[in-house]
C-alpha cells in the first residue's frame, strides 16, 4: 500500500490576516498582537508582493531608523515569499523552509492566496506523524478544528488599506 503524504493544504492555516505594502509597520505589528501570528502576507491589487514576519520588525536596518514606527511595511517586508501550491507536498515544504532558513509559506489557489504555513503548522504536523496520526485521519480534529487567533472563517485575506 502506497504511503499516504499529506499536502501543505492539510495543515495550513487558513484564511491569514494581510497587510498592504503601503501600512505602517506599527499597524502590522497591532494585526500580529491582535491575531496573535508572527506572519503577515503582503498583498497589493490581489497579488501577493512579499511577506512580514516579526523578525522583519526587529530588524536593525528598521529599529535604528529614525520615526521607524511611521515605517511602511513595504520598507521591512521580504520581497520574494516562498509560494507552493495547496497540493504541494508537505515533506518537500517542510525541506524548502529548512534549507532556506525561513518560518513560512504562502499557499496559493492558482492566483489567490489560500492560506499560510508557518513553523508551528509544521510543529504540528511532525506531532501528528510522531503519533501516527495522518490529516485525513483526524476526522473530528480537522473537521470541527478549535478557532485559532490567526483565522477569520469563511473570510478572504484581508489586505488593510492605507
């Protein structure tokens, strides 16, 4: 029997919260508070243009700039985000991030962001392999999963406008 590889899809979050390029850095650093992510993907014009973490915000080039708070987020976003596609994989996304150092993945639906894959998705889903546990197993895990501050249900990204 082949061995069952889940995607990315199954354990993305959905949904994330988005800034645009043209917010300020003190209200991506308000959305991560108020969410409770270290992850921010950066949409204009329904394209995603970079990602925020909450190292960027941290950042020495940003702190030590004098007014950094009137920032953007265009100025301390990473311009070229790891993209895979919701059927990616989730080993191969997994290995990606390691080898190139980096806490996230954009998950795209063709052209528009489906969701985020971090770090502690990917914690997640070493636990669940750990315990043999697979995604399409988890039945009422999955199905009914408990809210999560990172999500808004039913809701596309949401890109705040400046």
């Amino acid at each position: 029997m082949p061995r069952y590889t889940p995607s990315v899809k199954d354990y993305m979050s959905p949904t994330p919260i988005a800034v645009s390029p043209h917010d300020s850095l003190d209200t991506a650093r308000k959305l991560m508070r108020e969410y409770t992510v270290r992850h921010l993907p950066v949409i204009a014009d329904d394209t995603v243009v970079g990602v925020l973490s909450d190292r960027d915000l941290v950042r020495p080039a940003v702190v030590a700039t004098p007014g950094w708070r009137q920032a953007l987020v265009s100025d301390a976003m990473s311009r070229t985000p790891y993209a895979v596609s919701e059927q990616t994989p989730l080993n191969k996304v997994a290995r990606d991030m390691a080898r190139r150092h980096i806490s996230s993945a954009v998950v795209m639906d063709g052209k528009k962001i489906a969701g985020i894959f971090t770090s502690a998705d990917a914690l997640r889903a070493l636990a669940d392999s750990l315990e043999g546990k697979h995604a399409h197993q988890l039945n009422e895990e999955f199905e009914n999963p408990p809210p999560r501050g990172r999500t808004r249900p039913n809701s596309p990204p949401r890109a705040r406008a400046s």
